[in-house]
C-alpha cells in the first residue's frame, strides 16, 4: 500500500477503516447524473480525515456529478479539479484551482495551472513568487459545508465537544466535566453529517482541526482553536494556512491555534473562543469562484 493510502490502525480495525473509506469513493463515483469531475483531494489517513474530505462533498453538491478520485501527487496531464486543502503544491499545469492554499509560504507553485480562486492572500503572494498570476479572489470553499449540510443551530446543550487533529490523536488529554469528544476521522458524506450534525449542538467547540474551525465559522459554532503543549509542530506546516484563511473571508482576529495542556480541565475557554458565522456575502462569492472554476467542466474526462 502507498503513502497516498496510510491506514490508522491495523489488524481489523485498519481493515474495517479502510472498508470505510472504500465506501466513500464508491459514493462519490457513483452519485450524481452525468460524466465524473475528476478531483484532487488528500484521503489519508484512511478512514479519512473530516476536513480533507470535505472537498469532494461540497464539489458533488455544488455540481451533481459523479466524482472521480485524482491522487494529489500523480503525474496526471489530463483536466482536473483541485478545491479544499493545503494542497496547492500539488497543482500541475492540467489542474484547475479554485480555494486551494498553501501551509507555507516557502514552496514552488505551478504558475500555468488555472487559478480561479486561492484559500487567500498568502497563497496568492506565495503563487506570485513563483511567477503565477495575480490572483484576487479569495476563500476556502470549506465554508460552503452550511449550503451543503444544512442544519439549524437551534437550543444547544451546556456543553462543549473536542475535535482534535488527527496528529494529535496520541496526546493524553484529560477532559473537563462538561465536555465531550468526536473523532475527526470521518470521510463517508453521512459521517462528516453525523458529526457536523452532533457539533451544531453545542455551546462550542474546540478543535486543533483547521477545517472543522471553518465549519464552525459557517454554521455560527463558538470555536477555539488550540494545539497542545510539547507537540506544536505535529500539524505540517509553518501555520501559515490560519491567517491565509482568515484574511481570505475577511476575519480580522484570529490567531494561530492556542497552545493547551493535554489537561484540558480548568482551561480557560472563554479567552480562547471566537464566536463567528460568515455572512451569505462572503459564501456567494466562494460559491460563485466555485462555479466559475467549473464553468468549463465538459473538458474534464470520463472515467
């Protein structure tokens, strides 16, 4: 097996994580109507990891197509899509590139790709070092997850969940009386639903998972976004992709991920969470970024 396909785990849970996501790709390659969009999205660690496959839901909402999976690091020449993730190191002159970032500035971007969109202006400064296109147009399209999963924050519980990185899935954490936590692994459309589902039900969250702070953004979650003492650097990356993000949908305050001991009991939260929801405004223009990147879609092969 690959190091595009790392299972967490091994014996019958690796196996039952690796069903898992086999069942996510069939999703994906067979709902819809009409010819597969091929797309570019990380699917490691398998069974998935929530943010990475957040891409491949908002794209099959956004377009009704099947989807076809494109290994990020293959040498692909033919047509394809690349949206949600730090993975715009990955792009070839055959991608077409519509909120994908970068997690540090110092890396070489493919400057003949087509850059509809970008996560934000670090990403953009980072392509312009490499002698790409001036690009403007910014916005993880993360934040479309509310018009794909609708859900209705309504009367929540007086709690608070923890979704970690799946990099610090080792750390020893300790948790408060009122809180609870969820798994980030999570790849199949009905368990990324499951868990936003569950997260929209609290007073808030707190996550070292970027993408799961950007759903909370979109759904009006209080989130704080944390890293745990001693294993600061165990998400790749100089920390870059925050405020690339947050300067892209026009959030002036957020900091890099707060760092917290693995005894999260005593804490205190209230110091460490912002309380957003981002408006339709800045969703329209993501979405209509998204809908432009897919304008020439007929060009995308069949399986």
């Amino acid at each position: 097996m690959t190091s595009d396909f790392l299972v967490i785990g091994s014996g019958i849970a690796g196996l039952s994580f690796a069903l898992r996501a086999a069942s996510a790709f069939h999703h994906h390659a067979t709902t819809g109507h009409g010819s597969p969009i091929a797309l570019a999205w990380w699917p490691r660690p398998f069974p998935g990891n929530f943010g990475d496959w957040l891409s491949p839901l908002i794209v099959g909402h956004a377009t009704g197509r099947p989807l076809r999976f494109q290994a990020p690091t293959a040498k692909a020449a033919e047509p394809h899509l690349m949206a949600l993730g730090s993975i715009a190191r990955f792009a070839k002159r055959s991608s077409t590139v519509v909120g994908t970032g970068v997690s540090t500035l110092d890396v070489e971007l493919a400057a003949k790709a087509r850059w509809v969109s970008v996560r934000g202006p670090l990403t953009a400064q980072a392509l312009r070092n490499s002698g790409g296109p001036d690009v403007d147009r910014f916005g993880d399209p993360g934040v479309l997850v509310r018009r794909a999963v609708p859900l209705e924050r309504g009367a929540t519980n007086g709690r608070v969940a923890l979704v970690r990185h799946y990099a610090h899935l080792p750390v020893p954490v300790q948790l408060s009386d009122d809180m609870d936590e969820f798994s980030v692994l999570a790849a199949h459309p009905d368990e990324l639903t499951s868990l936003l589902s569950s997260l929209v039900r609290y007073d808030r969250v707190v996550t070292s998972a970027m993408h799961v702070m950007i759903a909370c953004h979109s759904y009006g979650i209080p989130c704080a976004l944390v890293t745990f003492e001693g294993v600061e650097d165990a998400v790749p990356g100089s920390g870059v992709k925050y405020e690339d993000y947050a300067l892209g949908v026009g959030i002036r305050g957020l900091r890099g991920p707060n760092p917290v001991p693995a005894d999260l009991r005593g804490v205190a939260l209230d110091a460490l969470t912002l309380d957003i929801r981002l408006d339709d405004a800045v969703l329209d223009q993501v979405a209509t970024a998204m809908r432009d990147a897919l304008a020439p879609v007929e060009r995308f092969p069949a399986i």
